[in-house]
C-alpha cells in the first residue's frame, strides 16, 4: 500500500481518474481503542461495515478480540484477519449448511435467533455433531422501536412475549439463553437504548430464566456533516451517549452480566476518505467517478451529508465564479443509471470545476463493503494516509463536521 501525507498530496501526485480509498489506520486503532476503553463488556466488532483485511487486522491489533459475523465469507475474514479471536454468528435467520460450519470448523459456540424454528434447527445440527447444548449460548434478538437512519427491527428481533417463549424453550433444551438487541444503525435518539433495557428487563422477569449475556447490538452514531438550511441536529457526542448507556445498564440491574456490543460504523468511519474525481460540471451539477452503486450508497439510503473537501486541479488555469461562496452540488454517480444521484448535496466553492478533485471524509463504513461491480465501475484503489481528514485543514463551506464548523 502506497503512503502519502495526505489526500490533497495523493490526488496531486496520482492524479486519479478512479476512487482512490485513503486509509488512516492509526485512526482506526485510536477509535477501535476508545470504543473497547468506554464499553464495560466485550466489544465484537462488526465484521459487514467494512471487513477489509487491512481493517479487520488493524481492529484486532488495537485490542478487539471478539467479531460478529454473519455469514461464511466473514467466518472466514475475521479467522484470517485475528485467528484467536472469537467469533459471533449474531444473525438470525441462518442456512442449515452454514451454521453447520460455524459450530463444526469454525467453533463458534454464539448464535442469535428469534424464532423457534431456529432454534429446531440448531438443534438438530449440535445433536447431529453431538455437541453439549451447554456449550453453547443462544442469543434471542429483541425487536426494539426507535429511530435510526437505518431501523433493523422491521426485519428482525422477536416480540417481547414471543422473546420470553424462547428463552424458556432454550433454556428447557439445555442451551445457555442470552438476550441481544440492535437498535438499527446511526442511531437519532439517544434514548433507544434505555428503551431497549427496559424492553429486555421486562422480558428477563417474565421468563424467570438465568441469563447468560446480554448484547447491545449497534447503532453508535458515527460523525458527519450536517446541511446548513436545516436545523443542526442535537445529537450528544459518543461519549456521552456511553456514559448514559452505561448508567442505564446499572439502572436496569445488568450491569452484573457479561455485556457485548457490536459496534460498526463507529469503530471504522473515520478511518477512510475518498478521493473522488469531477468527470463533468453543468451548471449546479457535478458528475463524480463514484456513487450509489459503488462507494456511496449508504450516505444515499441513510440520508447522510458528506464533509467534502475540495482540491483544485493546479493545472485548470482559469475559473469562473467567487472561490469563497460555497454552493450545494447535486451530485451524479458514474453509472448510467439514472437513480444514481445522491440524496443530499455537496457543499463545496463555487469554483469547482471538471477535473477537481474532492475528498470525502468519514467514508470507512458501509462504503467498500457496499460496493457493485454494475455497469463496470468497481473502485479497488487504496493507499496509506498519515493525514486523516479531520486533521487536516477545515473543509471548505458547510459541508464540514459538525465539530469543525462551530
Ligand atoms: C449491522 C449490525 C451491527 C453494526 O451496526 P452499526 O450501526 O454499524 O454499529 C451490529 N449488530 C448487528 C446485528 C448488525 O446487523
């Protein structure tokens, strides 16, 4: 992997016409570090929000020993990346064959469901191996309600009363009945999880059963821009919004047991930029090398302004408009496809012309693991950056952090 200063020196040096992902790994380590330091429970990394090596590697280094997975491709990653650490397989709803190779190569012994047919299934599979049930914990996911940019609990997590059926069924069986929960990802509310606690206090009383665990889940809201026209959200900071967790697990009587969290987007957004080019500018309009299809397509779902930053070309000589206002740019994706136009702008100088360059901050999660190959653009180039974004001069106009800009 190439090393560069920073992404203005690697856009002026490579000059590239594709995305080039800018890595900051120390900043990967500090923030891997600050979320293990400020949980009081296992942190498992989740392994979908970008499970690089070069990322999962740097993550087990900074001291996370445990990885939430989900299917065989990311058994297999985290194995890899951190051969020690342990693997939970905290999806739902699973293929028998794949839970097979959790339980029998890889030995896994954590695994999370909200149905009873699961829990059948899984049982065959442990008899038919013959595992002791005892060996291994079941996590029953929770349905929780909240508001997140992204809300999980549509798709998954069992009613309460239904959660209390199968911690008791679990627990007949011989399994080690645990409860989970994942509140969905970039989290609005800071108030969904003590919601979420009481939901599981409730749930615990009713099923009279010892827990074994209880698991957080996600949702820690990662840092980004914010649009200028529109109330700036008032949301608190990371930590405070742990030490209110961490206050509501004591308050809720769970303090006592073994905790997990999986943390995503947290743990890796800040860790990567983007350096994008500008194919074509029409009028308000910028046609990039990147979009939906590629990179981009969580700030589209998720509704998510981008700190952007811009980087002249030295070699446009002339430039129309005034270098100082700073103007929001529709953005375009490169493919064909006509959704492909992000959800929110690009705050960025109204001298931004073909050619620019721009580097997107805060791009680590949900960006390369959400990657297409559709219509034949699939970014692939990453280098080293000792300059992290937010470190580096404050981004143009508006479309700055949120801490940068007051
Ligand atoms: C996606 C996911 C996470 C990570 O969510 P973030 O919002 O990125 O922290 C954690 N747990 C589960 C079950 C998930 O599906």
């Amino acid at each position: 992997m190439k090393t560069f200063a920073n992404a203005r020196e690697a856009a002026l040096e490579m000059r590239p016409d594709v995305p080039v992902y800018c890595f900051h790994p120390a900043v990967l380590a500090e923030d891997a570090r600050h979320f293990v330091g400020a949980f009081p429970g296992k942190t498992a990394y989740a392994v979908k929000t970008n499970g690089e090596p070069f990322v999962l590697e740097e993550i087990a280094r900074a001291g996370v020993k445990a990885f939430d997975v989900a299917s065989p491709a990311e058994f297999a990653a985290a194995r890899a990346a951190a051969p020690d650490a342990e693997l939970l397989y905290m999806h739902p709803v699973k293929a028998q064959s794949d839970i097979r190779l959790a339980l029998e190569t890889y030995g896994i012994r954590t695994l999370a469901l909200d149905h009873e047919d699961e829990v059948a299934k899984i049982l065959r599979i442990v008899r038919g191996i013959d595992i002791d049930p005892a060996d291994i914990t079941l996590f029953v996911r929770l349905q929780t309600k909240g508001s997140a940019a992204y809300e999980l609990s549509k798709k998954f997590g069992a009613a309460p009363g239904h959660a209390v059926e199968l911690l008791q069924r679990i627990s007949g069986i011989g399994f080690r009945p645990a409860l989970a929960f994942h509140v969905g990802s970039q989290i609005e509310d800071p108030e969904v999880y003590e919601r979420a606690l009481a939901s599981a206090d409730w749930v615990r009383s009713r099923a009279g059963v010892e827990l074994a665990a209880l698991d957080v889940g996600g949702g820690f809201p990662a840092s980004y821009g914010h649009d200028p026209r529109r109330k700036k959200p008032d949301m608190p900071s990371f930590d405070e919004i742990m030490e209110r967790l961490r206050a509501d697990l004591v308050e809720w009587g769970f303090s006592d047991l073994p905790l997990i969290a999986e943390p995503g987007r947290v743990i890796v957004a800040r860790s990567v930029s983007l350096i994008v080019r500008v194919l074509l500018k029409k009028g308000k309009r910028i046609y990039i090398n990147d979009g939906i299809w590629a990179s981009l397509s969580d700030s589209w779902t998720g509704k998510i302004t981008l700190p952007a930053r811009f980087i002249p070309d030295p070699a446009r000589r002339r430039r129309s408009g005034d270098p100082a206002r700073i103007a929001p740019f529709k953005v375009c994706g490169a493919t064909c496809d006509s959704v492909d136009i992000l959800s929110r702008p690009f705050w960025l100088p109204e001298t931004i012309d073909t050619g620019d360059w721009i580097e997107i901050g805060h791009i680590g999660a949900y960006s390369l693991a959400l990657r297409t190959r559709f219509n034949g653009f699939y970014p692939d180039t990453v280098v080293r950056v000792e300059k992290p974004f937010h470190a580096g001069e404050k981004p143009e106009g508006f479309a700055s952090l949120e801490t940068m800009a007051d």
